[in-house]
C-alpha cells in the first residue's frame, strides 16, 4: 500500500514538472514571438520616418549640354578675348555676351544638364525665351531659349538628363535654334566653359 501511495505520488510530481516545462516553454516561445514582432514594427516605423539623403556626387565632371555636333556660335566675354564674336546686338545696341550659345544647323537638339542638380527657376521671357535654371550647390547654370521645357521648380535631375530643346527667342533671333547658358558660381557669372571637364570643387 505505502508503495503504491508513493509511485502515485511520484507520477503526480513528474505530471506536475512535466507540465510546468511545458508551461515555461510556451511563455518563453510566446515572449520571443512578441519581442520579434515588436523589433519588426519599430524597424519598420523607424524606416517610415526617417528619410533618406541623397548627397550630391561631387565626383561628377561637367558635361557638354548637348550630345550632337553643336558648334560654339557666340563666345563669352570675358573683356580679353573675343571681343568680335563675343557681341550681341539687338535693337541696334551691342551688349557683351554673358553666357555661350551653341547650334546644330538649326536643328531642335537635346539640351542636357551639366551637373545633376535641383530646379531652382522655370519662365519663360519675352526676349529670352524658355528658360530653366539647374543649382548644384553653389553652382547655378541658366539654360536659355528653349522649347519642349517639361520641368517644373524643386524637380531634381541628373547628370546628362535631357531638360528641354534647343529652340529659338527674339533677343538672338539671328542665331535661329540655339542654346544660350550662363553660368553663375556663388552669385557672379564666370565663363561656361570653365565648368567642363571639372569637379564641382574645381570649379572657381
């Protein structure tokens, strides 16, 4: 009798330690899914509320603005050098050129963006036609006289992306389709042709 009292007892105490086990590994099983799930959702709000930069690569070069065989149909002036072909006149008063103008043969060629760049400026000007102003850092460069302009201000755009067409205005009628860009680094106009082939750190 005592004997089987006792081998009774001792399933009890087996039963009970067996289901407490079970207890333990299901709290635990339980506290691991929740912790898991928990990390997942903070995870997942932390992705949702915190945007991601984009820096600008400043190791990009500066492009040509086009990808045809445009040529070079009115210097800069830089009050050394061409002083000639570096002139517009219009109205029947000569002014300095303060930019560069390219044309293909007065085609409609591609206008490409320098640098990659946010949209600070689009209008469109009585004299100068269409206009798109790109800013990469503390360069801006000023596309002018332009057709088919589907940008619009705050858009970004990179490197080579085609902004608009090369078109027409009244101030240069003479040169027919055109690109007029003028480049200003921290506020002042520099010779576009100081932009190609450099850095956006290289450039002064």
């Amino acid at each position: 009798m005592y004997s089987y009292t006792k081998e009774k007892n001792t399933s009890k105490r087996r039963l009970i330690v067996a289901l407490s086990c079970v207890l333990v590994i299901a709290v635990a099983f339980i506290s691991y899914e929740y912790t898991s799930r928990k990390d997942k959702e903070d995870t997942a709000v932390f992705k949702e509320s915190v945007p991601v930069l984009s820096l600008p690569d400043t190791t990009q070069k500066g492009i040509h603005p086009f990808n045809v065989e445009a040529k070079t149909v009115l210097e800069y002036f830089d009050g050394k050098d061409h002083e000639v072909d570096s002139m517009t006149k219009f109205e029947g008063v000569y002014r300095a050129n303060q930019g560069i103008d390219y044309a293909c043969n007065d085609e409609a060629f591609d206008v490409l963006a320098v640098f990659a760049g946010d949209v600070s400026e689009v209008k469109e000007d009585a004299l100068f036609g269409k206009s798109v102003t790109i800013k990469s850092k503390d360069l801006s460069i000023t596309y002018q006289s332009l057709d088919d302009v589907a940008l619009k201000q705050g858009d970004k755009v990179n490197q080579g992306d085609a902004i608009a067409k090369a078109g027409t205005n009244i101030y240069n009628k003479e040169l027919g389709k055109h690109l007029h860009m003028v480049v200003e680094k921290n506020g002042t106009i520099i010779d576009p042709k100081t932009v190609f082939d450099k850095t956006l750190s290289e450039i002064k």
